[in-house]
C-alpha cells in the first residue's frame, strides 16, 4: 500500500549520503533527476568515514543502516531504502521525525524467474543437460525411463501470498495457460480486473492449495506469522510430481523438511533462490544440507529480481521522493512516518 506524507518545503540544497553499492551504479541517473543537491556516493567508504558523512545528512539511501548509524545521523529527514524489504534499517534507532521509505519494481521479474524454472524443472533441463555433457543422448525416443513433459496449460499453480509478487506470477502464468489459485490473509480484497484465478482462499487453506498444485510459488514476507509456514507437514500434503519455488525468504520454507523431500524423491523438484543465511564475501550463504548436490532442484543466488529495469525504476522513484521533500509535497511508500 502507498502511503504520503506532506512536509514543510526545505530551502536548502539537501546533503544526501547513498550507501548502497547496487544504486550506485545509477549514480548518474541519481544525480541528472535528483536535482541540484549534494550527493555523496559513500558505498565503498569505510564505517568511520560514512559515520561522518552521515552526521551531516538529510537523506540516507540505503539497503542497511545499522543501529549506530542511525543514531548518528542527527540532522536525516529521510531513510529511503533501495528496495522493498526494510528489516536491515534501524528503525528504533531513528528520530522520530525521520521519515523512512522505500521501493520495489522487482515484481516482473521475479514472475518471469519463477516461470523459467516452472519449465526448466517439469522439463528436467538440469538433467538433460548434464547427460547431454557427459555424452549421453536420452529421450522419449531413446529410453522408455524418459518421462513425457507437461506443458504448462495442463499446470495448476498455487501461490501462497498475492501481493505484488504473487500477482504478477499470477499474470504471466495465466497468460500461460496455467490455472492459478492463491491464499492470502485476506481472500475477500478485490482483486485486480486482469486477474481470474480458479480460487483465492485465507491461510486456513494452504493443505487444499498443497494437495491441488502442481507447482507451489511461495511469496509472502518473512514475519513471526510465516517463519517456517511450510515445513514437513505441508510439503507432505504436496503432490509427489509437484515443484516448490521459494522467491520469498529461506525461513519461510523449513530447510530440513525441504530437503529430506527433495532427497528422497517425495516432490518432484525444488527451486530455491533464497537461502537460509547471508553470503560472506560471495560465498554461498552457510546452509545444514547439500541442496547444490541434489539433480532436481535449480539454485540461484537470490537475483530473480535483478533486471536493469528494476534499479533504473528504483532510482527513479527515490529521487523522486527527494524531490517531494524538497518542495514540501506529499511523499508515496512511506513505510514509517515522522512522528
């Protein structure tokens, strides 16, 4: 939901700190529509050296902003985090006349991720692939083991969540072909004219939504209600020729649970593209089980998301807010007001 707050015009040219090192790629765009403002592009900075930066800041743009940043910075009128999620942001730690915002434009993306790893697994690419390396030609033609594939219109897709993700997957798979049903918290709210689902249910009906799909796409966000929302008793209610995909957070998904079903063949596959922990100087985030080892499970390093577009419209949107604040209108995705 876009949530404005209106403010007091400021007279000034604002000082704006960018700590995160993805949007400052965008520096130029940043700076060519963020106005005649003094920008510092401090994401290479060591701690002390932003610290500074940051006492004297009205803007921070940012992914994180610890504790003892935010009570630094005694002078910011606004968090604008470089994407949706803003768990890493100190918000406790704030002022309460610090606005924070933030922004989002992954969904597309995200939904066409989750189709292309639909089809790599219902197709077994992972696995025609590296028989085909390896020298061996096998096919419906050659081995009576190879099974037909589906195409996607004979696919039932079941998302647990519907949000922004959630509905764009929803788009793009009844575009498809696919019949799509989704839980949510709430099955009454409207729901956008382009959208025909076969069903929307509440919560209460995630084992109906399990039992019925043929492909499983978890978007919810991480909170107390969905740490671990599916773990062995629900992925026992799936399908043994059905797919999970995971675009929300690892925790959602229990690790051990997801595992021990791909491992012992009891769903048919597995997409994974977040994880359980964060990475350590580009390293695979630490996980308890092998799922790099499994032939039935595709793994990405949590970049569904990471089209150009999705950062070019992000910067738009953030100096688009700073704009707003400058002249004292309205600003939209405002996930914490001023006090």
């Amino acid at each position: 939901m876009v949530t404005i707050q209106e403010g007091t015009a400021v007279e000034r040219p604002l000082n704006i700190v960018v700590t995160d090192p993805i949007i400052s790629r965008f520096e130029t765009q940043l700076k060519h529509d963020g106005g005649a403002h003094h920008w510092q592009m401090a994401a290479a900075w060591d701690a002390d050296r932003q610290g500074k930066a940051l006492a004297d800041a009205d803007v921070v743009v940012c992914s994180a902003l610890p504790a003892e940043q935010a009570s630094a910075a005694s002078r910011l009128q606004l968090v604008h985090v470089t994407g949706a999620g803003f768990d890493k942001i100190a918000v406790g730690s704030l002022a309460p006349s610090v606005i924070v915002a933030n922004t989002f434009h992954h969904a597309r993306p995200i939904a066409e991720h989750v189709l292309m790893v639909t089809l790599m697994l219902s197709r077994r690419v992972l696995t025609a692939d590296r028989e085909l390396r390896a020298g061996n030609w096998q096919t419906i033609a050659t081995s009576a083991d190879v099974p037909f594939h589906p195409t996607l219109d004979s696919m039932v897709l079941g998302l647990v969540g519907l949000g922004s993700i959630g509905t764009e997957v929803a788009r793009l798979a009844q575009a498809m072909g696919m019949t799509v049903q989704a839980i949510r918290n709430n099955s009454a709210a409207i729901l956008p004219e382009d959208l025909h689902p076969a069903w929307v249910g509440g919560h209460d009906e995630l084992p109906k939504l399990l039992e019925t799909s043929d492909v499983v796409v978890v978007t919810v966000p991480l909170d107390a209600a969905t740490h671990g929302l599916i773990g062995a008793a629900e992925i026992a209610r799936m399908k043994s020729s059905a797919v999970l995909i995971n675009v929300a957070r690892g925790p959602v998904v229990d690790q051990a649970a997801l595992y021990d079903a791909l491992a012992g063949n009891r769903i048919a596959g597995a997409g994974i593209d977040v994880w359980w922990g964060p990475p350590e100087k580009g390293n695979v985030p630490p996980s308890d089980f092998a799922f790099e080892a499994l032939p039935n499970v595709v793994v990405t390093p949590h970049y569904s998301g990471h089209a150009r577009v999705t950062f070019e419209r992000r910067a738009a949107d953030i100096v688009a807010n700073i704009g707003n604040l400058a002249a004292g209108r309205p600003l939209f995705n405002i996930v914490r007001a001023a006090d």
